[in-house]
C-alpha cells in the first residue's frame, strides 16, 4: 500500500440507488434537500456569498456564525439555531473567543472565497497578519547568504539565531542541552537522523506500524547496516488506537522495547522513534514511552509533524534525542522550513555520509581529508539554510504561543459536536450514511490549558444506502464542488490505513515489485480514507458545513447531481499529493 491519493485513478461509474433520502442532522432544523435542484446545490456550494449576522442572541465575546447572504433564509436560520444549540450544548466553548477574534482579523479570506478548510493536517491556513509583518519586514532589510560577513548576512545571521533561541523557548527545551537544525521540513529532519545514526550489526531500530513514510523510511538506514527493524502494535479494529487505550496494548508496546533493548549502547546503538499523533487513526502515544526507551538505552526521536501544532510539547518534562517538526502544520507559513530540536550529546554521536557546502571548514582536492566546521549545528545544515523565510517562523511561533492555550478546548468541543452529528447521520431507509474509523475523544475538556487524548482528526467512510463505501475520488471531488478542502487517501500512513480498513493480513502478503493498481485489484476498492481535520483557524461554522456537505451525500437527490458532475469531470486532472 503506498499513499497514491484515490483522486488519481478513476473508478469505475456505478450506478446510485433508487432509494430517496433526506438530510437528517443534529442541532439543525427540519431542513431537507428533496426539493434541491442541480442549480441550488452548485450554486449555494455551501460557500459564503457575503456575511449576515444575527446579533440578537449573540454572546458576549461569543460571535454569532457568518451564514450566506444570497443563501435561502431557512439555511441561514437553521445555522443560527445551531450555533446557540452548540452553545448551550458546550458552554465552555465561549472561554476561547479570542480565536474568534483572530478568525476575523486574520482568515477573513476563508469567507470571501467561500472555502471551507479542514485540512489542516495537512498544513494550517496562515494568519494575514503573520504574512503582512514578514512582508513588511523584508520590504525594509536586506537578507544576505548567511555564508559571509557582509551587514546583510549578518542580518540573516541575527534573524536565524533568534529563530532558533524561539523554537527551544517554545517547546521549553534548555539551550545548553538542545539545538535547532533548520531543514526543509520534518521529513527531512527525521532523514537527517536516519542517514546519520550509527546502526551496526546488533543495532535494532523500533517504530510503530501507525508511522508515516518518512518514519519508516529510515528502516533503509537500519537494515543496510545490518539493523533488525521491529514493529509495535498500532492499535485494534474495535476502535481503540495507540498504546494509550488498553492495558494490554500497553503491556505488548513495552515489551517489544524491553525485549530487543540495546546489549551495546556504544558499539550497536538502537534507535526508537515514536510518533507523537497519527495522521490517520488520530491516536496519541504517551510522550512518557520515550523516557520509558530511554531508560532501556535506546536512543530516541520524536516525530511531532502532527503533534506541534494543536499540543503542548516540553521537552524539559519529556527530554527526547532528537524531534522533528514543519513549521507550515503548525502556523501556516512559511513552507519549505522545518527544524530538528536535537540534544548536542546526540549530535556527536551521528556519522554523516556525506559533506556538503556550509558544513565543512577545508575539503582536500584532490585527496580525502575533510574539516567539519565547529559550529555543530552547521555540520548538519546543508548548502544555504532559508534565511529569508527564517524571520517567519520567529514571529509564527509567538503567534502559536498565544493561541496554544486555547486550542485544544476549542477543537474538543468542535470535535465532540462533529462526531456526534456525523455519528447520527442516516439515509431514508436507516442505514447509516458515516462510518468513522479513527480514534475519538473519549474526554471532554472544560478549561483552557488542558490537552485532549487525541487529536482533532477524523478519518471516515461515506456510504451509500446499501451500505457501500463512496468512491473516495467522488467524495473528494465533491467535496471541491461544494468549498470544502478536505483529504483523501491513505495520507503517506500505510500501516495506520491497513488496520482502520482491516487489511493487516493483506499487507503481511504483499510481493517485492507490487503496486497501488495491485492493491486496488486484490483489496477490491480504494486504499484509503476521507480525513477531516480541524486546527488553528477552526470554528462552528466549518463543522456544522462538514455535517451540512454529509447530509448532502446522504440525499439522494443531492448525492445524484453530484454524481453526474464527477462523471462529466475529467477524472485524471488531479496530480498525487504528499504530506
């Protein structure tokens, strides 16, 4: 199974059922689509047109919800009505108003064009204000190679320096134990480590099945030097994900790193990777598994890519070896940079492969002979870091800081409300129209400050009356009908995708040379998932268009003019995307 999105191959029409259905929501009133024509449903598209309020019921610091201007009146009622419903239902919702105020000032843009976004694990939408005071800032300096002494590299040298002194104050790690390594992303940050570590014959290298690629990418590394690559569970098919939900799922985690735990720190190191939030299955692993490695003496990297940006991460109370993060999933912009946090301790440990222009200070040539330069963070920053997008991260970073708090009491109750709405959804005839696969919230939260148990993700199937799965080309493209960015596929997480769509026993048979197509043949429909995730910018009002868009596919006058639009489409303008 790779991460081939279903939007790129087409599958085969099939035709709709006959069966009429409704929409049929929580919190919304008895509005029904039985009526809607083809020019209703595509020109609505659940997109905004301007902004209308109703202030009459409106809470303090509480901003009632934007609905269309030229929409019907009863859809912008029943938006209203769900709103104060949601209120009522979530009262502690009304403790994160800030958000509200920065959705205002800083993502307006979200209803001027009329696109929903709940993909944000797939990157944050980033702040106006973010991009005006960078934008700003490089209209008035001037930015050098920071591979020179001129004032303007020094200006560059100035600005990575305090990005750096910014991502440790922000994930609480010591200066004089930790460095930054600016990267071009987490992947690439969790390769740096991979092609670095000094595996050797008695070395082990220990990740969980529910990784992304770029997780299991470094077992290359391991086993080309002669490393044993060992698995933990990734969670059940009843629905309880990571090592967190059971006891037993606990016990089987450590006893897989207490069994392969490292006879020779020194000569055969082991590395353990966790991942601090799937991307699919939506599940934590507790960051105490990392001190738990540790004490066994393997060394450890954290993969926080999903994790950053909507928990709070202390490395001082969970010192790890080395983490890596992407700073667009966490505030936006800018894209093309992440960091490895790395301990210096660790650094010396790594080998590298290969030098490369700014991490060396004398090369022989010709001859053999290579200088590493002093500063230790060069040594692992290839040609030209991103100086110029740099400044960015700093002031992005102080932009998270202030939202952070508030975060995971918005997105817990936006994701109770979600999976309680979609998890009621049904077709005319009862069956159910929403099958979700991935973790959910098990706590609510009720102050600020507090962390979820999961993330703030659900990956589902849409149904059909009869009980098929929905082509997930069709839902995504769907979806694009309507403004609503959201994700198909098996978002570069094969193992997570094999057992939220049971086909753990079909991976275990996979043959050297086999591809998506084959997969698709043998499994008999597309590998994959549709995900929702909400995040920085996230409010009621997506979450109530996510559950009006799954009513739509729960109609089957609606569901059929979408339908037809897939089939008129051209199926093969949709390239493969990547995390």
């Amino acid at each position: 199974m790779g991460c081939t999105p279903s939007t790129q191959q087409r599958v085969p029409v099939r035709k709709r059922s006959t069966v009429s259905s409704r929409i049929a929501l929580p919190y919304i009133s008895e509005t029904t689509t039985s009526d809607l024509s083809h020019d209703t449903i595509l020109n609505d598209r659940l997109r905004y047109k301007g902004r209308t309020h109703k202030h009459e019921n409106a809470q303090p610091h509480c901003p009632p919800v934007s609905t269309y201007a030229n929409a019907q009146d009863n859809i912008a009622d029943a938006a209203n009505a769900a709103y104060q419903e949601f209120l009522s239902a979530f009262p502690e919702y009304r403790l994160t108003w800030i958000l509200d105020t920065l959705r205002r000032h800083d993502y307006g843009r979200l209803e001027t064009t009329g696109e929903t976004y709940v993909d944000y694990m797939g990157g944050a939408v980033y702040p106006e204000s973010l991009v005006r005071v960078h934008a700003e800032f490089l209209s008035r300096s001037i930015l050098g190679n920071t591979h020179s002494v001129s004032n303007s590299s020094k200006l560059s040298i100035t600005c990575a320096d305090e990005a750096r002194s910014v991502v440790l104050s922000f994930f609480h790690a010591s200066s004089d134990e930790y460095e930054v390594i600016f990267t071009a992303n987490a992947t690439g940050a969790l390769k740096l480590v991979g092609e670095a570590f000094p595996f050797a014959g008695g070395s082990c290298y220990i990740l969980s099945c529910d990784s992304h690629n770029s997780v299991h990418g470094i077992r290359e590394y391991a086993m080309s030097h002669g490393a044993q690559v060992f698995y933990t569970p990734p969670g059940s098919a009843t629905g309880d994900f990571g090592i967190y939900a059971t006891y037993s799922a606990l016990t089987r985690f450590q006893n897989i790193l207490l069994q392969n735990r490292p006879q020779t720190r020194d000569t055969a190191p082991s590395l353990f990777t966790l991942t601090g939030l799937s991307n699919i299955t939506n599940s934590k692993t507790p960051l105490s598994m990392i001190q738990y490695a540790a004490s066994l003496g393997y060394h450890t990297l954290l993969d926080a890519a999903a994790l950053a940006a909507t928990s709070t991460i202390s490395l001082s109370d969970y010192p790890v070896d080395a983490m890596a993060v992407s700073f667009y999933k966490m505030f936006g912009f800018p894209t093309g940079v992440g960091a490895l946090v790395v301990k210096k301790s660790f650094l010396t440990k790594l080998k590298r492969p290969w030098f490369a222009g700014g991490t060396v200070d004398v090369v022989q040539v010709p001859g053999t002979i290579v200088t590493r330069t002093s500063v230790l963070h060069e040594q692992f920053e290839d040609g030209t870091i991103n100086y110029l997008g740099l400044p960015a991260v700093t002031h992005g970073l102080r932009y998270l800081s202030a939202c952070l708090p508030f975060l995971p009491l918005r997105l817990s109750c936006l994701m109770h409300f979600l999976v309680s709405g979609l998890s009621k959804l049904r077709h005319e005839n009862g069956a159910q129209a929403v099958r979700i696969l991935s973790a959910t919230p098990k706590r609510r939260l009720t102050s600020v400050g507090e962390q979820s148990d999961t993330g703030s993700l659900i990956s589902l199937l849409f149904l059909s009356p009869s009980g098929e799965m929905l082509p997930l080309a069709f839902v995504g493209d769907a979806a694009a009908q309507t403004g609503l960015s959201l994700r198909t596929g098996c978002m570069c997480n094969p193992g997570g995708t094999a057992v939220l769509l049971g086909l753990e026993a079909y991976m275990q048979h996979l043959h050297e040379g086999v591809t998506h197509a084959d997969s698709l043949r043998a499994v008999g429909h597309e590998l994959g998932v549709v995900r929702i995730s909400l995040g920085l910018a996230s409010n009621f009002q997506d979450v109530w268009t996510v559950l009006r868009f799954a009513g739509l596919l729960a109609n089957e006058q609606a569901r059929g003019i979408l339908w037809d639009a897939w089939n008129d489409a051209d199926a093969d303008n949709t390239p493969p995307g990547h995390e």
